[in-house]
C-alpha cells in the first residue's frame, strides 16, 4: 500500500471513529440511527459535524448565507419544539452532508453571545407535490427523509427534511425531528 492510500485510509478511520464517538449510546436513541457498520453513512456523519462546527458561532451561519428568523418552531402535536431554523435558499434541495439547508438554533444563549447551535437540517422539494406518495423520498445517513409535508412557511414547497440533533441531546434520537428537552420561550410557530 502506499503512503498516500495509507494516510487516506488513516483519515477515513479517524472520521468514522470521530461519528461513532458522537452518536449517543444505544439505549438513549429511541428514533432512527445510521447503521454503524455502513461506512459511507459514518464518514458523511463525521463530514456533517466536522463541517457544521464552526456554526456554534451564529454569525458564522449568518456569513455563510444563512438567514437568521424570530420564529421558533412548536410542536403542535405534543412535546418538544425544534428551535430558530436559519435557512440558506441556495442549499434548498441539497443531501450533501456538507451542505444543509438549515441550521437550527435554540432560544440560549450561545457563545458570543448570539443563539446557541442545537441542530443541522436538509430539505428536498417532494418530486411530485403529493402528500398521498412518498415517490422520491431521498436518504442520508442511510436513512430515510420524513414526508413528504406541507410547506411550513408561505412559498415553501411540500417536501421531505431530515434533522440531524448534532449538538443539543434529543431524547428521542440524533435524527427525530422534534426534540423533547427543547422549549421555544415567546416567539412560537406551529408549523
């Protein structure tokens, strides 16, 4: 083997260990959790936390396209909300781990002084804008999206998302899309 497939393999090693590392413990994960014997779902999981790190800093989001909101999503159906979704346009219909489409914030305070990172999402418009088929649904992580679902704000097309809790715990799971141990304080939105 050579020296340059030896580092290659030694980076992809290291990556993989990094997202099992930061997956939580088996009994703690009630929703969906990547296989972690399928290798390219662990090395796009290290690529989402590696990548979306630097947004624990608000304004990093901000710089990056992201457009900061004052509505914290609620759910309407029972416990738990999601937070502030920052949602980058350009990044709309993106399953490039490196490349969400939102970054969620919770109502804390972060470092900074601006909102504290909770969460990463993706979002793919529905192919065919009917709630009643899930044809087209897209995966990541080896899993699959949820939807398809109405828009949540006005021009916002049906479509599939996935929630990745990549720094705030979710009782319910790294992937469920609402997160129990989270409370939007004033600004509340049911989608």
């Amino acid at each position: 083997m050579s020296a340059r497939a030896r580092k290659a393999a030694l980076i992809c090693a290291a990556a993989a260990s990094i997202a099992l590392a930061a997956l939580p413990a088996a009994r703690a994960v009630d929703g969906p959790a990547p296989d972690p014997n399928d290798r390219r779902a662990m090395l796009d999981l290290a690529t989402a936390y590696r990548v979306t790190a630097k947004y624990e800093n608000e304004r990093a989001a901000i710089a990056d396209g992201y457009v900061r909101t004052d509505v914290c999503m609620d759910n309407p159906r029972g416990p738990g909300s999601m937070g502030y979704h920052y949602e980058n346009k350009s990044r709309w219909g993106s399953t490039d781990p490196a490349k969400p489409t939102a970054i969620i914030y919770g109502p804390e305070k972060g470092p900074g002084g601006g909102r504290k990172l909770y969460a990463v999402e993706w979002m793919v418009s529905d192919p065919d804008q009917n709630l009643a088929t899930a044809a087209g649904r897209p995966t990541m992580f080896g899993l699959p999206f949820d939807g398809p679902m109405p828009g949540h704000s006005p021009g916002m097309p049906k479509h599939f998302d996935l929630h990745m809790w990549a720094y705030k715990d979710n009782p319910a799971g790294l992937f469920h899309n609402w997160n129990p141990a989270v409370k939007c304080a004033g600004h509340m939105t049911h989608p």
